[in-house]
C-alpha cells in the first residue's frame, strides 16, 4: 500500500508498558476524513476520545513476516475544529510470547523485542475542495499509557490514574513492503453476559458464573477512590469441591487488574482476550462483601461473520450441544482458527481448522474469514511445499503432520464447496500442488507418505484417540496409514481442483492411482477404528463397505465393552477415535447402511460421548472426551481445554445426513442442493435451517405414528431422496411421509 507516513517509535525502550502516540490538527468544515492505520501490536485508536471503529486487536493475526494488514475508518463525523489522534499500541500477536511450550526460532525473538511501532495517514478533504494528509512523521509525541502491561497470554494492567508525560517520537525503517488491505473479518465486540450468579467457594472465595464459557473480556463500571484496584482471574470450570479452577491454563498467567481513579469510571481489556466462563474476584474496592454483580459484563469477541446454520431437535440434551458447537466456534474464530482460546498456545492450528472447516461454513458465512486465513497458509508454506502445523507460523519447524498440512488442500475445497468461489481454488492451487509434492518427495517408499521425521519429533496421529498407549496422547493407527490415506485424499482434491481449473493434472491422476496400490499392499488390515474410517471415508479401501462393516463391529464391540447390556432396543455403541477419525466417523457408517449405529453413537450419553460434556455441564465442546471425569477429577491439566472445536465436526453430520443438506460437487455454493435425511425413531424430531447465497434450506422431520414426516424447502432444484426414492423438486416447499420407523 501507498502511505505518504513514516512509521514511528517511542524514544527507548518501553519493556512490559505500551507506548501512545498522539498529533494535534485543525480541521474546519471537513467533508470526508479517511484514516488509514496499522502497527506492530495491537492498537486502540481515538479522536477526540472518542474511539476510532470497533475492530477489537486491529490489525489481527498475520503472517507477519509478509503480510500486515491496514485498516480503513472513515471518521469524518469525529472531527471538530480543534483535534487530537491518540492511538495506544499493545503486544498483542507480534511481540506475545507465543507459543510457550515450544522453542522460539530467532526471527520470532527478534519480532517480539522490537519496538512497537505505528503508522497512520489521515486523508481530509474539505468543504471548498482542500486536501491535506496527516501521517505519522517527526512532528508526532509519544508517551507511556495507562496500560501498564499488556501480553495475549499474561492478560492487562491498567492505570486510570497515571499522568502522560509526552516526548519526540523516533522515525523507524518498518516493513512498508508488506502492508495490505483489510482482507479478513474485523473482530468485534457480539453480545454481552451479565453475571448469572456469585458463587462462594468452599476455599471463600467469591467467584462469578457468567454461565456460558466464552472467549473475550470482562467490563467494569464502578464508582472508587484514586488506587484502588479490581483483579480477576479466570477459569473455564470449577473443580470437584466446586473451587475455583485453572490450572489447565498452564502458564498463561491471564492478568487482569484495574487501577481506578477517582469517582465513576469504566474499563475493558483492549489488547488481549481471556477464555472463560467463572471469573474470581481477587480484589475489589471495599472488598467482596462490597461487590454488585451488576458491575461485571462479559464482552463476547469474535470475528463478525453473520450466522447461517440452524439445528433444532426434541432433544434438549442434543440442542445445547448444537449450542456447544456454536459457541466453540464463536470462542476459537477470533481473527484466525485457533484450537482453544484460554490458555498458553490460541495457535491456528491446521489440523483443527481442516477437520472443522465444513461445520464451520454451514454455522456462519466464513468464506471471508478463511479466505484470509489461506492467504496466511499459503504465505507460511515452505519453498518446498511444507506446509505447517500452525498458520500464521511461529515456529519455523522443518517438518509436518500428515491430517495437519492437508489444510493446504481440504480447507479451501470446502470453502468452495460451500460458498462456489472459484477465484479462491485458483488461488489455492499451487499450493495444493506444492503440498502434494513435499509429500512425494520426503516419503521413503513411493506411494506411501513414509518419512523419517527428526529426532525425538512426532507425527500427531489420530491424537487424544482413545485407544491411546498408556502415557501417550496418540491413538493407536499408524502414522503412515493415515499419512497415506491423507496423501490419497489430497491428491483426489488436486486432481478436482484442477479439471475445474482446466490444468493438466494427468501426472496427478496417475499418482492418485500409484497411491491406492500402495496403500492396498502395505495396509491390508485395519486395527483401529480411525484406520477403518480412513480407508473407507477416502476410498483407498479395495472394498470401503467392508472397512464399515469392520468399523461397525469395532463400535459395537466398544461398546460392550464400555457399557453393560441393559436390555434395550438398541445395542450399546462407543467411539475410540481421536481428531483425525472422528470427523468422518458417522459420516461412513450413514454412507455404508449403518445409520441407525451412528445414532446410538451421537445420542450416546455415557463416556465416551459428545453428549456426555453436556451431562457434565458444559457449555463448549471439550478437547478430550472425559476432560472432566463423573466425580469432578480432571483428566489433566496439561492438554485439556474445556473450549476446543474439533469434536464440534460432527454438527456437519447433523446438517448433512440426518438432516440431509448435501452440497452438488458440479453446482457448488448451492446452486443445487441434494436432500436426503437420514431420521431415528429416538428422536421426535429434528430441523436443519440454512442460509445459503441462493437463498433459505430448511430440511426438518418428525416422528409421525410408526414413521416420519419430512417438509423440505429448496431455493433451487433438488433432489430429495425419502426412503430411498428419489425426487426431483423445484424451488418451493415439499411434503414426504414414509411408513417404516428407520431408514
């Protein structure tokens, strides 16, 4: 971008303190004021105190080494005869500690000790045709802000009190060679919580439930004296004594204290977020017995996608897990796909993102919210074709997983699929072909993605599967089964992407072809769950309805072996897959006439289950099955985070097969939709809305005396298959009815 400014700096050295930089400037009968801005942090803008937008962490996470966003407000109604542009930079993604469990490679240490840097260009024009430009320059002040300390893990303090004393700026060679145009959804402020109830712990403590676990920050409005303080501390769950707990945090310290000034005042947090649902109040004006509740809000931030998908079922069991998945992805789509937003990594994670990609595009509208996050892929992935396990990548590590890369080529066929923009697998497409030959190229036996990774590295697997070695978050399939079968599937992608594209991709059908004889000849037996999804799912199996008849008896054997006979209708049904195998699970047995079994699955309510968080009292969808056991003992507190999507995935299955919306691989962004419900007798009933760019979908079925009752509406032309007959429909609103209780 063309910025006539200079970037600016402080005059030293500004350690845990950010910095706010300010210009004064006439300005009379203004007719449009445009400002263009970005920084090395986080910002907060303002004129004349009033804020500049409300994009919550502008710029946002990029891949900060070749892409920076800037942001355009027009701000001509904030003017007035005499001016003042503040604008406070933060931490924020650029200079946090990023990702501390893992080694910082030294570009990152350089990054995060740099100076925080801005730079903005005011564009006025006036009434009688004058023109002036207002950039960041020498002429600028800077000083140390209230905000005392900010960091996106350690959290905020902040000082209403601290007087600015204000110096020169220094001028700063920035990198004016990556700045861009807004591409991303802007994050913002959604909804706002009162607190649902003050409990006091057996330990005394007094904590606020705000009911709903969440990612965002916590408003206080209150009247005090000068230097007192108000700190929070924030924790997903309670533990089995029902204390206040968050130890599963880790090392994010996830600050919040509040240093008041004198009368009735207000604050939030501005340059990091918390993931929370309880919040314990460990100092407040006047103590806690001086505390009203009504002085706490719960500021909800995500990226401002408007909602598009609907689940509504008999169940209300099954519809506050609709709402889990909802808020689960509200909680990690904050600017990029994280995998959890609370404690010490909130990374964008490509294995989590690919396994969720399509639940995430019927939930919301995210085309544009990918679009933005695959620029970032794409500017991380390797000259080699690597793609990494995190994007924007803060690691630099030399090596890959498979079912994680393969974002590079699942995540923007999805967004096709669903939203038709063919623009988007254009720009993809070279990078679905690096992908494909990194995998060609570091495997030892052709065919097979067999590589030797590094000492003491690791391939994820099918990670937290529950069929995992004692000590070991991997499940228990091969790392090169499901390399393999990922490397089939990838190429199968490319191979599509490229006849719509019109590329030769011949030498990629012939691949795809070596690619199933290998995987045949070295995998002829399946030993876990996840390797029979893998290999029927993706269709490397010789006989894919073989590798779901095993799969069906592996859950039945679960199981009986989880859960003793009671004599129901209905034969107990358990799950042992991890995050590479249960994405796809229900979605074979549906497909291969076990729908009734990926039912029992869904509807299961003991553990292993997705309905058995909701039995706990959870709000969101949880990283491990049993992050929180029957009796109130944590699974660990390592890797357990009680606000994670990934198990979320399956809302596609509810959508897509029970309640039958399918998208037309050669009429993509429904511009013809194929609906074909797969109904239960468990359940009364069950709708599925859905918002498309063609217009509204609604899919719902009822339990109607010894069968069903489906009313179906399509925008466009359908095909409706009832029991197996098959319809063609036009736009309108359609009636079925079949006889029998199950299909």
């Amino acid at each position: 971008m063309d910025l006539k400014a200079k970037w600016i700096i402080p005059g030293r050295e500004m350690g845990d303190t950010s910095p706010v930089y300010r210009v004064g400037f006439a300005a009379d009968t203004v007719k449009s004021a445009v400002l263009r801005i970005t920084a090395l942090g986080v910002y907060e803008a303002r004129i004349n105190g009033t804020r500049v937008g409300d994009f919550f962490m502008a710029p946002g996470f990029t891949s900060y080494r070749k892409r920076l966003q800037v942001q355009e407000y027009d701000v001509t109604r904030l003017l007035s005869d005499e001016n003042e542009l503040t604008v406070t930079v933060g931490k924020g993604w650029y200079h946090s500690r990023f990702l501390a469990l893992w080694e910082v490679p030294q570009w990152r240490a350089d990054m995060m000790a740099s100076p925080m840097a801005l730079i903005a260009q005011l564009d006025i024009e006036y009434a009688d045709g004058r023109r002036s430009v207002i950039g960041t320059d020498g002429s600028w002040e800077w000083s140390e802000s209230r905000v005392r300390f900010s960091d996106l893990y350690d959290g905020e303090i902040y000082d209403a009190g601290f007087e600015h004393s204000w110096q020169p700026v220094e001028i700063y060679d920035g990198p004016d060679e990556i700045l861009i145009p807004q591409q991303g959804e802007e994050v913002r402020p959604q909804e706002h919580l009162a607190v649902k109830s003050v409990i006091h712990t057996p330990k005394g403590e007094t904590v606020l439930d705000f009911g709903q676990n969440m990612a965002g920050v916590v408003a206080v409005s209150l009247c005090a004296h000068a230097g007192d303080t108000v700190e929070l501390s924030f924790g997903e769950t309670l533990d089995a004594e029902g204390n206040f707990y968050n130890a599963n945090y880790r090392s994010a310290k996830c600050i919040y204290k509040y240093i008041c000034r004198e009368g009735e005042q207000s604050w939030e947090p501005r340059h990091t977020f918390y993931g929370f649902r309880y919040v314990r109040v460990d100092a407040f004006p006047g103590g806690a017995d001086a505390l009203d509740p009504g002085c706490f809000t719960a500021v909800v931030m995500h990226s401002d996608m408007k909602r598009t998908g609907w689940l509504e079922s008999s169940d209300p069991l099954l519809n506050r897990f609709f709402e889990n998945v909802l808020w689960g992805q509200k909680s990690n789509f904050l600017d990029i796909p994280t995998d959890c937003p609370q404690r010490d990594e909130r990374a964008g994670w490509t294995g989590d993102a690919q396994v969720f990609v399509r639940t995430a595009c019927l939930n919301y509208d995210a085309e544009r919210f990918f679009t933005k996050w695959l620029a970032d892929l794409r500017s991380d992935q390797r000259a080699n074709g690597l793609v990494p396990s995190v994007v924007p990548d803060v690691r630099d590590r030399l090596y890959s997983s498979p079912a994680w890369g393969d974002a590079a080529a699942i995540v923007p066929w999805q967004v096709y699929l669903a939203y038709g923009n063919r623009q988007l697998l254009a720009d993809s497409f070279d990078s679905m072909r690096r992908w494909v030959d990194y995998i060609t190229s570091v495997t030892k036996v052709p065919g097979l993605w067999r590589d030797e990774l590094p000492e003491g590295k690791r391939h994820y697997g099918d990670w937290l599967g529950l069929d995992a070695p004692y000590g070991s978050y991997k499940g228990s399939s091969r790392d090169d089964f499901i390399g393999t079968a990922f490397y089939a599937h990838d190429t199968s992608l490319l191979v599509k992407t490229g006849q719509i594209l019109g590329r030769d991709v011949t030498d990629y059908e012939k691949l795809h072809g070596e690619i199933i004889d290998a995987f045949q000849k070295a995998f002829p037996v399946y030993n876990t769950q996840t390797e029979c999804v893998l290999a029927a799912h993706f269709k490397v199996a010789p006989d894919p309805d073989a590798a779901a008849a095993q799969l069906a008896r592996m859950v039945l054997d679960a199981g009986a072996a989880m859960t003793p006979d009671t004599g129901q209708a209905y034969p107990a049904a358990a799950l042992t897959t991890g995050f590479v195998g249960t994405p796809y699970l229900l979605h074979v047995l549906s497909d291969h006439g076990f729908g009734e079994l990926a039912w029992s699955l869904l509807l299961r309510r003991k553990y292993p289950s997705w309905l058995y968080s909701v039995t706990q009292g959870a709000t969101t969808v949880w990283e491990h099955w049993d992050g929180m056991k029957p009796d109130g003992q944590m699974w660990s507190t390592d890797m357990n985070s009680f606000n994670h999507y990934a198990y979320g995935s399956v809302a596609d299955w509810v959508y897509t097969k029970a309640a039958g919306i399918q998208t037309v691989e050669d009429h993509p962004g429904y511009e013809r939709v194929r609906i074909a419900p797969v109904p239960d007798a468990r359940l009364g009933s069950l709708s599925a809305r859905l918002l498309t760019r063609r217009g509204e979908i609604v899919s719902s079925w009822r339990r109607d005396g010894e069968g069903f009752a489906f009313e179906i509406t399509t925008p466009v032309q359908a095909e409706i298959v009832i029991d197996g007959e098959k319809y063609a429909a036009g736009p309108g609103t359609h009636r079925f009815s079949c006889g029998s209780k199950r299909i």
